[in-house]
C-alpha cells in the first residue's frame, strides 16, 4: 500500500453491502465514503479527487450507467461496477462507455480487494509511463510539462513535441529526416535545416543553463539525447 492513502468512493443503496465493503476498505488502509443516492453519487465523484469508485448499477434516483457516463465525460478514476447477476446488458452498456471492471453480488470480499488493486496498479504503472527521464531532465507527456533539476522549462508545441522524439529514443541517434518525419510529419516541404534551428531552441533552454550537455550533435549523422 502507499504511504498516502487511497481514497475509495462506494455508490452502493444496500446499506448493509455498503458498510461491509466500507469496513474491509478501511481496515485494509484506504480512505472510505459512501453515497446511497445515484445523484450524490455523482455530485460526490465530480466534486472530489478519488483514486477508485466502486458504482452499484440499480440505484435511486439516477442509475449506475448514467453515472459511470456522466464521470467519463470529466475523469479517468478507474470505476468497477457492482451489479445483480440479471444485469448483464446494463454490465455491457457500463463496461462499453468506460467502467474498468464489474462484480457480480454477492460476491467475496477477497476477490472485490483483488480488483481494486489490479485497477490501482494498472493507474500506477500508467502513469509511470506518462514520465521520461534523462538525467535530471523529466518529461510529463500527461500534463506536457517539462523540468530539468526540478526547475520548470517553458517550451512551445514543437519544442516539446521534438524533446518527447529524442526522449523516447534515448541513446538512439536519429538523423534530421528521422526527427523531421516523426515530429513536423511525411508532408512537411521546408528546409531540413529547421531541425537544427529547434535543436538550437532546446539547447538553449535546457542545456545551456547547466553544465552537463544532454542533447548532443554525431556529425553527419544526426542528433540524440543521453544521461
């Protein structure tokens, strides 16, 4: 488990269900609420900052479905949905407009806790993805932030779109047709020369700060990023 705990929202109008996952979360270390209503359901999981939402399908006021669309027009959080084993065209619809996994009830409480890390872990190593890094130098694709030496690089579009070129193959020389094909793309009709002025814009603002140089030229073949 993290050191920071995980904050579980339960959409759930059994009150005895609720309480009993409710109980099992927080004794396994997890921040716990729970709604009965589908629409403070959903004005709770848009209002808040949960890390997963177990969403039960027949609910009061507004269905399990609605909410799990209605969440997905604004939030990735993974969602599993609980449902009664004649639910199978609503688990369809649900798993069809974003739900990451469903549960049949009853259902045991090992197998629900199971679930919800595998949808946690798969959160995690996502967005450990999202990051690059070469040295000191991070890329955040996911929020198209750059850093180097934790201090914050102000880059445009392109500039950032060439440094996530070079980052993904780092360690790789890339020749200025490469570079041009994969980050201006196959139509572009300008001068190759263009490459080397935005290697120039990079260098610029991440290199020459610092007395360690990351992007370095191989005459006559290309460019490339290395620790």
């Amino acid at each position: 488990m993290d050191m920071e705990k995980k904050k579980i929202l339960i959409i759930e109008d059994e009150k005895k269900i609720a309480r009993f996952v409710e109980l099992e979360l927080t004794h396994e270390g997890y921040s716990v609420h729970c709604e009965h209503n589908g629409w403070n359901g959903l004005e709770n999981a848009l209002a808040s900052d949960y890390d997963l939402i177990l969403l039960d399908i027949l609910l009061p006021g507004l269905n399990g479905v609605e909410i799990c669309r209605r969440i997905r027009q604004k939030s990735d959080v993974p969602i599993i949905m609980l449902t009664a084993k004649d639910d199978t065209t609503d688990v369809v619809m649900g798993l069809d407009i974003g739900a990451d996994d469903y549960m049949t009830k009853p259902f045991a409480i090992e197998e629900l806790l199971a679930r919800i890390r595998t949808a946690l872990r798969k959160v995690k190593e996502e967005g450990l993805q999202d990051i690059l890094s070469a040295g000191e130098l991070k890329l955040d694709q996911a929020r198209h932030a750059v850093q180097r030496a934790n201090t914050e690089v102000e880059l445009t579009k392109l500039e950032f779109d060439l440094l996530l070129y070079l980052m993904k193959n780092k360690g790789i020389v890339l020749t200025r047709n490469q570079i041009l094909e994969n980050v201006w793309g196959f139509d572009y009709m300008g001068e190759t020369n263009i490459v080397d002025v935005y290697i120039n814009y990079l260098r610029n603002k991440i290199d020459k700060p610092h007395e360690k140089k990351l992007i370095v030229t191989i005459r006559g073949v290309g460019y490339s990023i290395k620790e």
